[in-house]
C-alpha cells in the first residue's frame, strides 16, 4: 500500500492548527490531525520496506493497558541474490520531533520508511530504528534523554538481530527530536570518557567498547536562548513544557541547551570527555528556525567537529515528512549517504 500524499492545502490547514494551539493537548490534537494525512495504511505496508517490528516493553504499559511501544525497526528489502549473508548494514537511530509534547514513532513513519527507501535508492541500504521516548510534560526531561540514550544502547546490543553494525549507528532528530540527539550523544561521550557501563555490548573478542558514529540534525531546536524572540513565541512555549520547572534556571536550561553543550570545548566539552561524532545539519531555508541549524554548525565547527551544513531553499520546516517538495527526496537521498559513509572510529575490543 502506498502512502498517501497530502496536498498542500492541508499541509496550510496543519500548519495553521500548530500555530494556533495554546495548550498540550491542542499540539496532539493538531498532530491527531496531521499523522494520518502522511500515513494512511498499516504499519509494515509501505512499498520499498522490508520487515518492520516493534520492541516493547515487558515491564511497563501504555494507556491502553498494552506493553509500551519503546523501538519500532524498519529494515530495507531484503534483497538475497548473491545467497551469501547479507553485509552488516549501517543504522540510522530516529528521533522523531513534535516540540517534546507529541509526536510518535507513528505519526513519522513517512519520514523513518522515506530514510530506508532513499538509501536502497543509493544503492547503500540501512536499518532504521525509531525511538519512541516518553513525552514532555508527564516526563521529566532527563528521563526522556535517557530513553534516547537506551535506545542507542538497544542498538549496540542488539546489531546483529537486525543486521546491523555497531560501528556505523548515527543519531538523526527532527526539530525538537534532533535537540535530543545532541544531549544524548553528549551523554553518552561522557559515559565513555568516565569509563561508566552503557557504551559496551560483548562480541566474539570480548566487551567492545562503541562510539557513535554521526549526528543527523533535521531543522533543529538547537539554541534554547535564541528562542526569545516574537517569531518563535510557539516553541518558547514547548521549551517551557519540556522544562517545567527547570526552564527557570539558566544553568538548567544550558545543561540541555545544544549550542551550550558542543561550545564547552575543542572536539570535547558538553557531558565531559570524548569527541563528538561527525555532523550533518540540515536546515530548510523557509522556517523560523534556519539560523539556529547556521549557527549551531559554526559553534560545532569552532569546537573542532566535522559538520557538513545544508540548507535547502524553498523549503518549510517538516518538508521531508511529505512529498510536496521535489528537494525532499534530494535531501533523504543525501542523508542516507551521510549515515551509510559514516564509521565510529573509536571502536574497539576490551578483553573480558
């Protein structure tokens, strides 16, 4: 079943919905609205996918009284013809956006599925893996860092179950998901650095010890100051949600703050110890939030990481969620060379 396109008129009509909520729960019904535009049909049915399947949770249940939904994995078709083992695919770790209050593994399944397609159209398949953390404000925002963060280690752990290489895992957030990428990614360099279990899975050799690989920034909130502005008057209000009570504190607000946490250093800084991965920012030329994605590539690149800047003209905030824009497939297509080119190169075995 193939997905259905909105138009661009109700792409207006979405638009208009967010702008205009003024409480939680008008951004989800505004999302309630949006989700099924993009992703009409059941899950596992998008052309140009192979197997999709759920991780959930054993110990916790939603508000349905079901097991909570924790990973959804999307795997490119498998394609078989050489009858050897498939290689090791790259994975691309996906954090969806929704300005931390909404938003789900669901609602973004034409992006996560757009991803896997754009990299068998390069000839250089991957895995994705969708994250569904837990949301602002009934969780606080060290524990939605923390579902990131697990998520990451899921994969580490578990590469080879879904074909994948531990070497080659990239984080890639939207909006308010690739905020989250960061101070995951920063936490978890300083797991690393302090020698703290969590960045480590066994293998054949022994514990390996993993580093990420790539950070993907899909028109980020990458700059929590620089929202105190009337044109971002909308995500102030979200940041407030996903705070709560911190928000008032500066040195709280920084501790989650991106451009904060990549400024601390030369190749380091942030969490503490161990470089940041290489970085892809993308910004889209017609959102509010351009300069952030400008600015927060400058600070990354002053701080000694490798960053590769695209904005891409023409285009709104959340283009690469449908396809109303011809750059949006351009732009899937270059990530996923991004992700499939990119390699940890501080992995390696400890004996034990």
């Amino acid at each position: 079943m193939m997905p259905r396109v909105m138009t661009l008129s109700e792409w207006r009509d979405t638009v208009a919905r967010y702008a205009a909520a003024r409480t939680v729960a008008e951004m989800r019904a505004a999302t309630a609205y949006f989700a099924p535009l993009l992703n009409d049909g059941a899950t596992g049915m998008v052309a140009g996918v192979g197997r999709v399947w759920d991780v959930s949770s054993q110990r916790e249940l939603d508000e349905r009284g079901q097991p909570r939904l924790l990973l959804r994995v999307i795997e490119p078709v498998e394609r078989g013809a050489s009858g050897g083992a498939a290689p090791a695919r790259p994975v691309c770790l996906f954090v969806h956006g929704g300005g931390w209050v909404t938003g789900s593994v669901a609602s973004y399944r034409s992006l996560t599925h757009g991803l896997v397609r754009a990299s068998e159209r390069i000839g250089t398949e991957m895995v994705v893996v969708a994250v569904e953390y837990r949301l602002a404000p009934e969780t606080s925002p060290d524990e939605i860092v923390d579902d990131v963060v697990s998520a990451v280690r899921w994969v580490w752990e578990n590469a080879a179950a879904i074909g994948g290489d531990p070497s080659r895992v990239v984080i890639a957030g939207d909006s308010a998901g690739a905020q989250l990428a960061v101070i995951a990614a920063d936490r978890l360099r300083a797991m690393r650095a302090t020698g703290k279990a969590g960045v480590e899975s066994r293998s054949a050799e022994g514990r390996v010890s993993h580093a990420l690989a790539g950070l993907v920034l899909l028109y980020g909130v990458l700059d929590f100051e620089a929202l105190e502005t009337p044109a971002l008057a909308g995500i102030l209000q979200m940041r407030k949600w996903f705070l709560g009570a911190l928000d008032a504190d500066a040195s709280e607000r920084a501790r989650f703050d991106p451009i904060r946490q990549v400024r601390g250093g030369a190749g380091g800084g942030g969490a503490g110890g161990g470089r940041w991965p290489r970085m892809m920012v993308v910004g889209a030329a017609e959102d509010a939030l351009v300069n952030q994605s400008v600015t927060f590539a400058d600070a990354a690149r002053r701080a000694g990481v490798e960053v590769e800047l695209r904005i891409v003209e023409g285009v709104p905030h959340g283009y690469l969620q449908c396809g109303l824009w011809p750059q949006t497939g351009a732009t899937l297509e270059a990530i996923a060379a991004f992700v499939c080119g990119a390699s940890g190169g501080e992995r390696g075995a400890r004996s034990g």
